[in-house]
C-alpha cells in the first residue's frame, strides 16, 4: 500500500492507471527540492512538539542518505509510486517505518508540490540570471575592440542611419536587462511559501508556517490556502518571460544568420559553433544560430500549452497541474542551453571590416543628418525632409553619394546649402554629428560602455 493510497480503497490501483497518472520520469528532477523541503518541515514538527527531536534527527540522517543516492543515481524509481514526493517518503518509511510515516503531517502532496515548485522555479531564475549577465557581458567585452567600427543600422530591412558597432552590441544588453527585470519580478512572486495550509483549508495542527518560510529562505508565507494550493502564477509568469528571453535571442540569431551571408558578409562566425553540408564541401553553416532561432518557436508553444492547461480550472488543486511541469522543465531546458552557446558564439565572431566599410557609404545613410542640418539652419521638417529626397533621387540618378554631389546641386536645393556641406555629408561626418541623449554619439557610447561596464561587475 502506497502513502497515497488510504484505507477507503478496498482494491489496488489498476496498473493502467499507475502508468497514466506516473510523473515520476519528469518530476524525478526536483528531488533536492522535496528534500530540502522536508528536512525544513521536519524540523519544525520537532519544534512545535508534533514529532520528537529523535525523530526528527532520525527523518534528517535518512533524508540526506536518500538524497545522496539520488546524487549518485543509485535510488530505484518504481512507477506505482507516481511522483518524487512519493518516492521519497516511502523511502523514508521503509527504512523508519512509523518514524517515517510522521513526516507527512500537516501537509499535503497539494502544497508539498507547490512548495517544490516554487524552489526549483526559484534555483532556475538564478541559472536563467546568471547566464544572461554572461552573455551581456560578451557584448560588453567587444565594444573596446569594435569602438571604431561603423555599421549600417536598418528599419524595415532598409539602410537607415550609421551607427557605432558598441551602440549595436549594448542595444542587446538592453533588451536582456529587462529579461533580467522580469525574471527578478517572477522570482519575487514565487519567493512565497505554500508550505503548511495542506490540502486545500489549512491544518487543525499547531504548525509554524513562519518557521519553515525562513529555514527555506521565502520572503513570505502565503496568506490564504484557497489560492496558493492551486496558484501557478508563477509559472506562468516564469514560461512568458523565457518565451520573450527566446524571442530576443531569435532575432539576434536572425541578424547574424544574415550577417554571416555572401550578401551580407558583415559578419565570420566561429568554426566551432557552425556545422559542414553532407555534400557541398564549401559550406560553413551557422547551424547554431539557426537552431537557437528555431527552438524559440517551442518555447513560445510551451507558454500557450501552460496557459490553456489553466485557462479553465476551479479553485482549488487539479490534478491537471501535475502537466505544468513538462513546458516549464523544456522551457528551462532550452532557453539556458541557448545562452550557454551565445555567450562564446558573441564572444568569438569577428566584424569584417573591410566590407563593412566598403559598402558603407551605400544607402545614403547620411541623409538624415542633412536633413537635421537644414532645420538648424530654419528650413521646416517637412520642407527639408522633401529637399533631401529630392537630392537623394537626383545622387541616386547619377550612381553617387550625397557627398560627390556638385555643389551648384546643393545650392540650387536651397539657399541654406550655399555653404559647406561636407563636415554634414559621409558616415563618419554623420557619426559626429549626434548629440542627444542614448544616441550612437560617440561620447554618449563610451559613457554608456562604461555604464555597463561598471553596472554588470557590480551584478557579477
């Protein structure tokens, strides 16, 4: 007779049933978090004179035996007994007998599972935080070396403006920061201990839930058994924020994926990170890349797998919730296994500089800067902006930059172009140009590496 199985059955489980309703294979991962958890609960039992402290010295020893069987892959699962928590604590019972039988009280599997959860989401977001700051450390450690370097920025796939390659690289420490936001956001709602209200209404016994909150290191205890027992809001929350994590290293993938192209050629990618064609000799392709961009897409599907599993169910636990895992676990899985080859894959690329700067002056990525130039001279936005597409046509006309432009062009434009245009026209007279505040102006880059410099030892 398993713990799960009380003396109103009169039959044993149907072994069909054992088989379906089995999570072993999936929750067998979280076992330093059910041990953890129910050393902390014992503990508190001895306090609160529920078991004595022999007995809680007794569930301790064999805990941590168990646990360590389990370290070393030496613990048998047996699929009748479903789920870690089970696993577990018949281990503990037939090696304690009545002894072990104690541990379980004043608690459910219900909030037990919950408790578990919350730990391994809350162990998770540390890896998740930890890898991400590598990998904005890997922009941040190539904007010495890619100070000089100016790239074509795009909208909408076109050329637009020039900018300085550190502005490129601190735009995806941007975007990983709020990653890093949202996952300390999740952590802080999961940081709450369930542990104590049971089933679904809480205990007749005199536990301190307070206790174990601190022992575990929650900042807080869950104040009513009705929500917490079902609540996976937190997990939820933690699948969004992997799924817009993979989301903004997809479209990195994406840009260097082109960036790496004959076309494109900005971009040579580490050999080690890339894969060879069964059949075309030449073919060095970024693989990797590729895959990080395509496992997004199931990270994405697992966040809708959680939210349709929950959409629908009534206060309090269902034993739907027992599906949550298998998304989140992948979820996880994917997102950190997809950091831990980012960070080397940035790291190790290398700029092509002399085609970057080959092709720099195409696209007329100065033409903006003449058209700021002409509004401080008092020519209208509107106005100056149809002045510059009307030269960008007649440049384009003649196969030229703006720049190789004659200058009776320039002055037949507009009155206000009748003098020097050449500190205005090129990238990198466009580039000096930048004044305002997080733009790729040069002294606003270098104050924004250092900012980041400072800002991720500090974090480290």
């Amino acid at each position: 007779m398993t713990p799960s199985r009380s003396g109103v059955f009169q039959s044993a489980a149907d072994q069909r049933v054992e088989k379906f309703t089995a999570s072993i294979q999936v929750d067998h991962r979280m076992y330093h978090q059910d041990i953890r958890g129910s050393r902390a609960h014992a503990e508190m039992l001895a306090h609160v004179g529920l078991i004595r402290p022999d007995e809680q010295a007794q569930i301790d020893k064999v805990l941590a035996e168990i646990e360590g069987e389990l370290d070393r892959g030496e613990f048998a699962f047996r699929t009748e007994l479903e789920d870690i928590h089970m696993h577990i604590e018949q281990a503990l019972i037939d090696r304690l007998g009545d002894v072990g039988r104690k541990l379980h009280t004043g608690r459910s599997r219900n909030d037990q599972v919950s408790t578990d959860l919350r730990l391994w989401v809350r162990d998770s977001v540390d890896a998740l935080d930890r890898a991400i700051g590598e990998l904005q450390m890997a922009f941040v450690g190539r904007c010495d070396a890619d100070r000089d370097v100016v790239l074509p920025a795009y909208t909408h796939l076109q050329r637009a403006q020039p900018v300085l390659a550190p502005h490129y690289w601190l735009a995806y420490c941007e975007k990983l920061d709020r990653d890093r936001s949202r996952l300390a956001d999740c952590r802080r709602r999961a940081n709450v201990c369930s542990l104590g209200v049971a089933a679904v209404a809480g205990t007749s016994l005199p536990i301190d839930r307070q206790r174990v909150a601190d022992s575990l290191g929650f900042e807080g205890v869950a104040r009513n058994s009705l929500d917490v027992s079902s609540d996976r809001d937190f997990a939820l929350e933690l699948a969004f924020t992997l799924a817009l994590l993979a989301t903004h290293l997809s479209g990195w993938a994406e840009e260097w994926i082109l960036w790496s192209t004959s076309e494109f050629s900005f971009l040579r990618l580490p050999q080690a990170f890339c894969t060879g064609s069964s059949i075309m000799p030449q073919k060095v392709n970024p693989d990797v890349l590729e895959l990080i961009r395509g496992k997004s897409a199931r990270v994405l599907g697992n966040l809708q797998a959680l939210m349709v599993l929950v959409k629908g169910l009534p206060l309090a636990y269902n034993r739907d919730l027992q599906e949550d895992k298998p998304p989140l676990f992948d979820s996880v899985d994917t997102v950190l296994a997809c950091l831990e080859l980012a960070a080397p894959m940035v790291a190790g690329a290398e700029l092509r500089r002399d085609v970057i700067a080959e092709r720099l002056e195409e696209g007329y990525l100065d033409a903006t800067t003449l058209m700021e130039h002409l509004i401080q001279q008092q020519v209208p936005q509107r106005t100056a902006h149809h002045l510059v597409g009307q030269l960008v046509r007649e440049a384009m006309q003649r196969k030229v930059p703006l720049r190789q432009l004659p200058t009776d062009v320039f002055q037949a434009a507009h009155e206000a172009l009748a003098g020097n245009v050449a500190d205005v026209l090129g990238v990198d007279a466009a580039i000096r140009r930048f004044v305002s505040y997080g733009s790729t102006a040069p002294p606003e880059v270098e104050f924004q590496v250092a900012y980041w410099k400072n800002r991720l030892a500090c974090n480290s």
